[in-house]
C-alpha cells in the first residue's frame, strides 16, 4: 500500500562494554547473550531486536557503571554487519 509507514527492519545487535555483568543481574539481560573476554564483555542479541530492546540493554549497562566501547549491527535477514 502506498504511503503506508513501513517498520524499521529489527537487527541483531552486539555490545562491547568495559567491564562485568555481575552473576547476579545477568537475568536483567533476557534475549541477550552475555560473552567475557579478558578485559571486555560482549552482548549478543539472541535474535532480531528492535530499538527499544537496544536502548533498554544500553541504560541498563550504564546503570550498572560499565563503559560502552562499540555498538554494531547487522540485519536480521541479510547478516551484514554495521556500525
């Protein structure tokens, strides 16, 4: 249909953050996947995210006092990865 407002297409996103996701407040992340490297914690949405998944994920780190390093994206259909 013309004119007729189209959805934003939901991506899987990962998060580079500095610093842990204590054991405790793990299950605040639901529909993500939480990674440890050495220095740095990676979450990885468990399938296509929308914004608010996203944002919510974001301000639930800060809250917990990490320190974002990277934000990526790729689309759910295509698997293209962006920034």
């Amino acid at each position: 249909m013309v004119g007729a407002p189209t959805q934003p297409p939901h991506r899987v996103y990962e998060i580079t953050c500095r610093g842990v996701v204590p054991e405790a407040q793990r299950d605040e992340f639901a529909g993500w996947t939480i990674s440890r490297g050495e220095r740095l914690t990676r979450l990885t949405s468990d399938g296509p995210a929308d914004q608010a998944s996203l944002h919510g994920a974001l301000d639930r780190l800060a809250a917990l006092g990490l320190t974002l390093v990277e934000v990526r994206h790729r689309s759910a259909a295509v698997g293209q990865v962006g920034e």
